[in-house]
C-alpha cells in the first residue's frame, strides 16, 4: 500500500504512513518515495536504486511507543521500561544545520490549530519539546504524514516538497 492509502484520518495511521515513505525514500530515494505511482512493484524493478547517502541515514529513524490507550499493567511496565510521558513519537538520530537530531510529535489532522497555538500538545508535551530544543535538538509537531515528510526532508537538506 502507498503511503497516500494508508493515511486515514487517525494520527497513528498518518505514522505508519509516514513510516512507509521513509521506507521507501531510505531504499529508492526522496524523489520516487514522493511520487505515488513509484509504488507499484512494476515501477520500483524499473527504477532500480539512486540514492544518496544521506537518505540511507532514514533507516535509522525510529518510533518512540509513548502514545496510545493501555490498561494499567502495560502502563505501568512501559513505566518501569522508562517509557516518558511528552516524549515525541519519532526521531530521527541525524545531526544537521547545528541541530543534535529530529523529533516528531504526530497529531490528528483534525486537531490542526486555525491559528497560531498548542494545536493539541499537551502541558507534558510542550515541556518535554522546550527541554529537548534547549539541548539542540530541532522538534516539529505535525498532523499528517505528507508535512512529516517535507519536514525531514528540508532537515536533510532536500529541495524537494510533497504538495
């Protein structure tokens, strides 16, 4: 499934959706994960791989499992894992333009904000982005796979956008 078909209007399915992207743009490059016909397995032989170096870099993002609803056993295991409440749900160890790495928190796309504000970040979450940008991280809330994306390629320094 492409990443467009995948992204529902949840926030874990825009993730799995972006995850997909990555996936694709870690292997075949920016330009072809960004292209919905690049998905098909009759494109993706033609094709071959052409990326840069850089772009391998995306197969070392991973998911920080800090959301969802669980019952208070897992929780409470998740807790004792170290498992933080606030942490963003992606990163991105890449450094880049004086940054130390990326994070992403993914929200809904609905709970876009119409103007300038929190935008559905929790008090836990805010705190925890003002800590992490303090120490030269650069943080993004976004609310849809397609704006996580563009943000991770414009930090590995891609020209590139998805409209």
């Amino acid at each position: 499934m492409t990443p467009w078909q995948l992204a529902k209007e949840t926030e874990h399915s825009h993730q799995r959706a972006f995850f997909a992207w990555a996936n694709c743009a870690a292997t075949y490059g920016f330009i072809w994960a960004s292209n919905p016909d690049a998905y098909s397995i009759k494109t993706r032989q033609a094709m071959g791989r052409v990326l840069r170096v850089s772009q391998s870099q995306l197969t070392f993002m991973f998911a920080i499992p800090n959301g969802g609803k669980r019952d208070a056993l897992t929780g409470a295991m998740m807790k004792a894992e170290g498992v933080k409440r606030g942490a963003p749900d992606v990163m991105l160890p890449v450094t880049g333009l004086a940054k130390a790495g990326l994070f992403l928190e993914f929200k809904k796309p609905s709970a876009k904000p119409k103007k300038t504000g929190a935008g559905g970040v929790r008090e836990e979450q805010s705190d925890y982005h003002t800590f992490l940008r303090s120490q030269h991280y650069r943080v993004e809330v976004v609310y849809s796979w397609i704006e996580a994306a563009n943000v991770v390629m414009e930090y590995m320094g891609e020209r590139l956008r998805i409209p």
